[in-house]
C-alpha cells in the first residue's frame, strides 16, 4: 500500500487499534487481493502511533511482540497536552522529553523510503485534544512541506457539542483551519452524530427523551473503523491482474470526492445487511440518517459530489440495482447541477465490514454542506470566548498570536460561506 498511516493522541490511536483489527483480520473469505496491502515488505504495518503520554500507545506493545506494529514507530512523550492546541503544536521546551515532532518525522521517513512508491498520508487524530489537534497540526504542516508531492488524508473526530473540555472551541477553531491550509481531504466524524447512529445500530434508546443514550466508546470506534475499511479497504478494480494491490483507495476517494482544492470536508454514512439485500432499501436506510437542515431551517445538504462503496459477495445483486440506488442518492444528497457527475461508485465481493457474514454493506463519502454547520457553530462559539479574553492566556502562554485566531476565523468563515452557498 502506498500510504503511511499516522495515528496522534488518544482517539487517533483508539481508532487506529480498532480500525486495523478489521483491516488487518486474516482468513477473509474470497479475499483476492494482497493479503499484507497495509504492510511494508518486511511484513510490519506502515503505521506511525505518536502520544505525548504513554498509556494508549504502550498498550500496543503487544503487538509490537507478535510482529504487527514497528517498536521505533510506537512514540510517546511523558505528559499530555492537557487539551490545549498551542501546547501540543509548539511542544515542551524541556530537556526531559525529546522532541515528538522530530522523532515523528524521522520515523515517517523511514517509512516512505520502505515504501516502493509512496502518495500520501492517512493522518488519525481528534479535533479537541491538545496532542491530536495541536501536533497533528503540526504534523500535517511539516509532512506538507517535507513531502508536497505525497497527498494527505486526515480522518478527525469532533468531539460532542457540550460538556468536554472548555477549550474544545478553540482546539477545533485552530485545528480545522490548519486543516484546510495543509490537507487535501478530511473524512470528518462527529461524536453527537456517531453516538445516535450507533445506537440506533446496536437499538439502544435514551433512558429519558433529551438524554443521549448510553454508547461506550469502543463502539463509536467500531463504527468508525467499519466506515473507514468500507471505503478504503483494498477493491479488485485497484488490483493488478497478479493479485497485488495498488493501494490507490484513499487517493482515488480524493480525486473522486474533493474535486475543488477549497471545498474537503467529507461526511461519512454507512448500512449494512445480513441475508437478501434489498440496495434501494439499504440505500433508503443510509440516507435517513442523513443531516436534513440547519438549525434555523435552512436546507443545507447540497454536495458537491458523491462516492458509494458496494461490497457483497453477491456483487452482482448491486450492479442490477446500480442505476436506481445511485438516482436515489443523487436525489438525496442534492447534487449540484454545475457537476456533470457528482457520483462515483465503486464495488467489490468482499464485505470486509462483516467477512462470513453473508453480508453486505453500503459507505457513502459525500463532499456535503452540512459541514457548514459545524464550521459556523465552531467559530460562533470560539468567537464568543475570544471576545471575552476567556482562557486566551493559556495560548499566549505556549506561543499562539493573535494572527493564528484571526486567520483561523477568516478561514472556517470563507470555508462556510463557500458551502453554505452550494445550492445558489
Ligand atoms: N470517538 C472517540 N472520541 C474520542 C476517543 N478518545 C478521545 N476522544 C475524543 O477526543 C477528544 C479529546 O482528545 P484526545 O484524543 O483524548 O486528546 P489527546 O490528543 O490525547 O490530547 P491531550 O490528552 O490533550 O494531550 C474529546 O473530544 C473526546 O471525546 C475515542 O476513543 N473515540
Ligand atoms: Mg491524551
């Protein structure tokens, strides 16, 4: 494969241990392609795990020992970032702890000279916490610069609109708009939404109406995790004819979906199925739990374009129902007239998601303005606190400026405007 995958903080790394367990599951039914697509030719995951504190990572320690995970590529400082952007993007200045973004950088370089052709970057990381959004900030600058040719993909998760961290907004605010100057794609998760649709999945109800249900977060992961091999888990289409694989899936998903340099945060909808499938129903059921408007009532949805991923081992059953299934979601993604084609499709006979299981899945990757929402309810809110002086010393103190703010809110606005205009 040629991607290197990069794994920052906490839920980067959560994410990562669960999103590998499938990608990595062995003994697939009717797996045709490159059983170690994810591997350097030594037979260990390209996979990089950075924390500024030990405890996630070291548990993948283990792996190191049954020959999974790289022991130089596990990194990991003394002390958390304590939820704070500038913290975790400007670093310790201390003797005590050598530098993450160098040890960082220098362990990405060794795996893309592993690596016979290398495109890009898949980059895990949390939009709030201080080591995900600040140094996978930073990281995402420095890869940037470092490699220009190689493409960056950054899976990020935002965290719940209330009752975490009070410097969240902030964290966000920074991160997205790093974001948007350094990466060429986001598939963005968000914790709200994944909560609901996970236990939708699972049919759990809130014990009181406007109470969230209980979800733990292994299960939002594994939510996350079987979005993520849906779309990325190698295809026969980008599979040479002597079964090895291209590994191209993340950076064709790019080309497909981020068509405009300006335009890449990415919303992410999946439904599976056991025994007979009907794909306009399974369809019907992924875009029902589509964002339908704004909170003031303001259509938002409009996308500029749209990837489906089929995989069933009853391949066939979707490619009859292909032309129904993509005017259906076409329909309900409101695709913009001015793109001639806005939909990409692509299928495989392997349901990763679910091998064994006689089973198949739908994932759906739309470049989509309900990002809007989330762009404007981030700046209103850090707005409001920066306003009031609220908490900014806490920036200052690691060696924010006031310019990183204010070009940060220029930015999600123009962002935000250019989505929330999509339909005009
Ligand atoms: N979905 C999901 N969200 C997580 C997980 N772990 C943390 N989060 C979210 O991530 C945010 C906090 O970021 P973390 O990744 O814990 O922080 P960090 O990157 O380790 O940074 P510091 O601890 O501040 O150095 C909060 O919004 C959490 O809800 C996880 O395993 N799954
Ligand atoms: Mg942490």
């Amino acid at each position: 494969m040629s991607a290197v995958w990069l794994h920052v903080g906490q839920c980067g790394n959560q994410i990562g241990e669960e999103g590998w367990q499938i990608l990595t599951r062995e003994n697939v039914p009717h797996a045709e392609a490159d059983p170690y697509p994810f591997c350097s030719p030594d037979g260990k995951l390209s996979a990089i795990c950075v924390d500024s504190e030990p405890k996630v990572v070291r548990k993948l320690q283990k792996q190191v020992k049954s020959g999974s995970f790289r022991e130089n590529n596990l990194i990991v400082g003394k002390r958390g970032r304590g939820n704070n952007w500038a913290y975790g993007y400007h670093g310790l200045h201390s003797a005590t702890e050598k530098n993450l973004l160098e040890r960082t950088m220098e362990s990405l370089r060794k795996e893309v000279e592993r690596r016979d052709c290398y495109c890009g970057t898949v980059l895990f990381h949390s939009l709030s916490g201080g080591t995900g959004a600040g140094l996978g900030s930073r990281l995402c600058e420095a890869i940037r610069d470092k490699y220009s040719l190689g493409q960056i993909l950054s899976v990020t998760v935002a965290p719940h609109q209330a009752g975490e961290s009070p410097l969240q907004h902030y964290n966000s605010l920074l991160c997205l708009s790093w974001l948007q100057r350094h990466v060429d794609g986001v598939l963005r998760f968000q914790n709200d939404a994944m909560l609901r649709r996970t236990a939708a999945l699972l049919g759990k109800k809130a014990p009181v109406s406007d109470m969230q249900p209980q979800v733990s977060l292994s299960a939002m992961n594994t939510y996350v995790a079987s979005c993520l091999a849906g779309l990325l888990y190698p295809l026969k289409a980008f599979t040479t004819g002597s079964g090895i694989s291209m590994g191209m899936e993340p950076w064709e998903l790019l080309r497909s979906v981020c068509p405009m340099p300006t335009m890449k945060f990415l919303h992410i909808a999946q439904g599976c199925k056991r025994g007979t499938v009907f794909w306009d129903s399974l369809a019907a059921s992924v875009v029902h739990s589509l964002p339908r408007e704004s909170h003031a009532g303001q259509p938002l949805h409009y996308s500029t374009s749209v990837l489906a991923v089929a995989r069933s081992y009853q391949e066939d059953t979707f490619l009859l129902s292909r032309d129904s299934v993509l005017r259906k979601l076409k329909q309900a993604y409101r695709c913009v007239p001015w793109n001639p084609f806005p939909l990409s499709c692509w299928t495989d006979s392997l349901n990763i998601v679910e091998p064994g299981c006689h089973s198949h899945s739908l994932t759906i990757c739309a470049n989509q303005g309900s990002s809007a929402e989330l762009l404007q309810q981030v700046v209103a809110r850090a707005e409001a606190m920066y306003k009031t002086n609220t908490y900014l010393h806490w920036y200052w103190r690691y060696g924010c400026e006031e310019a990183d703010f204010q070009q940060a809110f220029e930015t999600l606005c123009s962002v935000a405007d250019d989505y929330s205009r999509l339909g005009e």
